[in-house]
C-alpha cells in the first residue's frame, strides 16, 4: 500500500531519521519526497510503501510522535497523463501574486505539480522581485505557448520563462 505522509515541526537535527525510523520499524519503504526548512519551521511530504498489515500502525506511530504534526493518507493512484514543463515566472512582488497566478493557470485548466517560490530585493530599483518556479503537467489538448501568452497576459511586469528539463 502506498501512504503519503505530510509532517511540520519547528526546525531541528533528527526530523528525518525520527520519521525514517518508523517507516523501517513498520516494513516500509521511502519512495520519494520533497522537504524544506521556512522560517524556522520543517515540513515534507513523502511517500512510502508499506504492508496493508502495517499501514494502520504506522499511521498511529507517526501521528504518536513529539511535537511534529503528521498527517497519513493512502495514495490515490490516479495518474493523468500529462506533458511536464517547467516555467520561472518573474514579476515585481506584490499582494495576491500568487493567488493571480494560480487563478489563471485553473482557469485554463492547468495541473501545477510543483511550485516554488521566494522574493528577493531587486538589485536595479531598490524593490523586492517575486520569483517562482512552477513544473506544470498539460494534456495533449493543451499548449505551452498558450499558458505562457496567459501568464504573460496578467501583468506588464510579469515575465515567464520557459525551463528546460
């Protein structure tokens, strides 16, 4: 059975090999996961596999651990077929950037698999820059270049790079 599990604490040594440990200690096997440090905080998201007779147990484990909040759900399978593509999106911060993209890209009906962002201070006018790195997954139905004329569309300021892989 595939589990995916979530889990936030407050920034320490030993996160990974607490959580590590009782996937091991169940019969579990570490699939993939994406993990960061913000603000003071850690927070993944991981996948495992692991016995249906254990899955139960490993939820309860985990959820038993000191000061880190876990979430487990088991995995839905359902995978649409879908052409990745990544894009670096650049724009002067603002409030509700984010939200303005994402309205867009479900508006066209875009499946963003991935999303990173950060601001940084803009070295020529003395502003703050929004960065983001999206890895969006289009249909064969959908175009790239109609998604990046779609973002591009929002705002002058708002500049869409396509990455490749």
């Amino acid at each position: 059975m595939e589990l995916i599990i979530t889990v936030l604490t407050a920034d320490r040594p030993g996160v990974i090999d607490a959580v590590s440990s009782v996937v091991v200690e169940h019969g579990g096997s570490w699939q993939d996961s994406r993990m960061a440090q913000m603000a003071g905080m850690f927070a993944g998201i991981i996948a495992v596999e692991v016995p249906d007779a254990t899955a139960a147990a490993l939820a309860d484990h985990l959820r038993s651990l000191t000061d880190v909040v876990v979430q487990v759900a088991p995995a839905t399978g359902a995978v649409v077929p879908t052409q990745r593509h990544a894009l670096q999106v650049v724009a002067n911060d603002r409030p509700g950037i984010v939200a303005e993209v994402s309205r867009a890209l479900a508006a066209m009906g875009v499946n963003v698999a991935e999303l990173a962002t950060a601001v940084e201070p803009a070295s020529m006018s003395g502003g703050v820059m929004f960065r983001a790195r999206l890895e969006l997954g289009l249909s064969a139905s959908q175009s790239l270049a109609e998604v990046v004329a779609g973002l591009e569309g929002l705002s002058d300021d708002l500049m869409i790079d396509v990455v490749e892989a």
